[in-house]
C-alpha cells in the first residue's frame, strides 16, 4: 500500500519507570503524519467498498437529516406540532440543525466504528493504529462536503441567498467534527470492551438531540431554556446556523471556549487510543 520501499523501522520496549506525556504527544503526532498515506489508500477502499452494492450510492450520505427534517416540516407545517417562530424559512431551521447534528453525531461514532471493523487488520498486520482515525476523518470530510452543498442549496431555495458569514460555514463544521471526534476518542477504548456502550451513546444521543435546539428554538423562560443554554451541543448547532443564515452569533463566545477546550482534549484523547488500543488488541486475543 506504500509508494516507495519504506526502511524497517527497529523499536526496543522496555520497562520504563515514567511515561513522559511530552513524548508520547510527539509519538503520536509522528506516527499519525506517517500514516497519513495509509490511511488515504484505507478511505479510498471504504468508500468504494461502502458504495460499490449500493443502488442509491453518494445519497445515503444526506438521506438520514434529510429525513429527519422532512418529519419536523410536515409535522409543523400541517399543525400536529405547533412550534415557535423561528425568524427564518423553517426548511432552512430544520434541516440545518440535523444537519450539523447528523455530522456531530457521525464524528462522536467515527473513532470506535473505524476500530472496530479494523479489527481484523490490527492483529495481522502491524502499522500506527492512528491511520484509522485520519482515515475515518477523511470519510467525514468526504460525507460532510455532501451535506453542506445540499444546505447551500436550501439555503437559497428558501430565499436566505448569500451573506458573507457563510464562508465561515467550514470552520464551523470542522468545529463541530473535532467536538464529536474528541468525544469519540474516549469512548472507543470502552467501547471495544463492551459492545452495549455503542448502544447507550446512540440512545443517550437521541435523547440529547430533544434538549438542543436541532429543530425548535430555544424557550424564553423555564427549565429547557437553562438546560438548552447551558448544553455544548447547543453552541455548535446555533453557532453553526447563525452563519448559514448570516444572524449574530448569539453562543459565539461558548462555541470559541469550547473549541478552545476541544483542542488540547483531542490530543489527549489520541494519546489515550494509542496507549489503550494495543492494550485491549492483546486482551482480545489472549
């Protein structure tokens, strides 16, 4: 899978009395621009493997929030559901909350997904477990480029047109991506110990989404509005529509904090799969 012929690289272990956090970051930063071939040629082979017996191919990608929407719109629009006015065109609301949420959703998932099914090839083959993560983080990118040009698309069907906050429109998918891969990468080391995990994050995740303003805005007064407010994953979502439709970023400030936590977070958590993921290999093979 390599380009050229790579020297064998010759690593002693032995019984250390410290672990240094410093070289262990430089470890992994090393190991994981290394892998950054591997895990392209591993991207390319999920993708045309994910799409190669797939009638509907590429749309799957955006079928999941585009469903989702669609529920919300009709249920608001034929009046089973009553639901604030949320200042713009309820299309462009709905959808670009499930949206974000649906790529939130997927980067939590990404790391213990991407592990999983590469089983297999961990306890044949030897390589930086890190390609599994870059790996994965390029088939986000691939599926969340998708979604984005069928947002820009509602965007101006429903009339919101351009304003110049949606340039910034990147940034803050890739935000909200670190946010969920941050989270992902403490989860997977459990997770590979025990398969419910995967089912209390996706439970726990569909109940979090009805205390985020995904598809309703948030209340005036009461519990949910101090619960909403004070949730991180309401930041990333308001944050992310107040650019789509160029309003004032009203939870700036806590999505800059947090994405300023996420950061230092997220090369912890990728020290911590590279410790733990040979760890749980082993105890899985024993």
């Amino acid at each position: 899978m390599s380009r050229e012929s790579m020297p064998l690289e010759t690593k002693i272990y032995q019984k250390e009395n410290k672990i240094s956090l410093l070289n262990l970051l430089k470890d992994t930063l090393s190991d994981t621009r290394r892998s950054l071939y591997l895990a392209k040629q591993l991207t390319v082979r999920d993708l045309k493997a994910q799409y190669r017996q797939s009638y509907f191919g590429i749309i799957w990608a955006f079928i999941a929030p585009l469903t989702t929407a669609f529920v919300w719109i009709f249920l608001n629009y034929t009046g089973t559901i009553k639901l604030t006015d949320t200042g713009i065109a309820y299309p462009v609301f709905a959808f670009s909350g499930t949206l974000i949420w649906s790529i939130i959703n997927s980067a939590i998932n990404m790391p213990l997904s991407s592990t999983n099914a590469s089983k297999g090839i961990m306890a044949k083959i030897n390589f930086p477990k890190e390609a599994l993560i870059v790996s994965g983080i390029y088939r986000l990118l691939f599926d969340s480029s998708i979604k984005v040009a069928l947002l820009l698309a509602f965007v101006f069907i429903f009339g919101v047109g351009f304003h110049m906050s949606l340039l910034l429109l990147p940034f803050v998918v890739l935000g909200a991506m670190l946010f969920g891969i941050t989270i992902g990468l403490f989860i997977t080391p459990l997770g590979m110990l025990y398969t419910d995990v995967m089912r209390v994050v996706s439970m726990g995740l569909s109940l979090l989404m009805y205390v985020t303003p995904v598809v309703y805005v948030i209340p005036k007064t009461g519990l949910l509005k101090t619960i909403m407010e004070l949730n991180p994953f309401t930041a990333l979502i308001v944050t992310s529509r107040d650019f789509i439709v160029g309003a004032d970023p009203s939870f700036l400030y806590y999505y800059l904090w947090i994405m300023l936590a996420c950061i230092p977070l997220f090369l912890l958590g990728l020290i911590f799969y590279r410790i733990s993921i040979p760890i749980f290999l082993e105890r899985m093979s024993a």
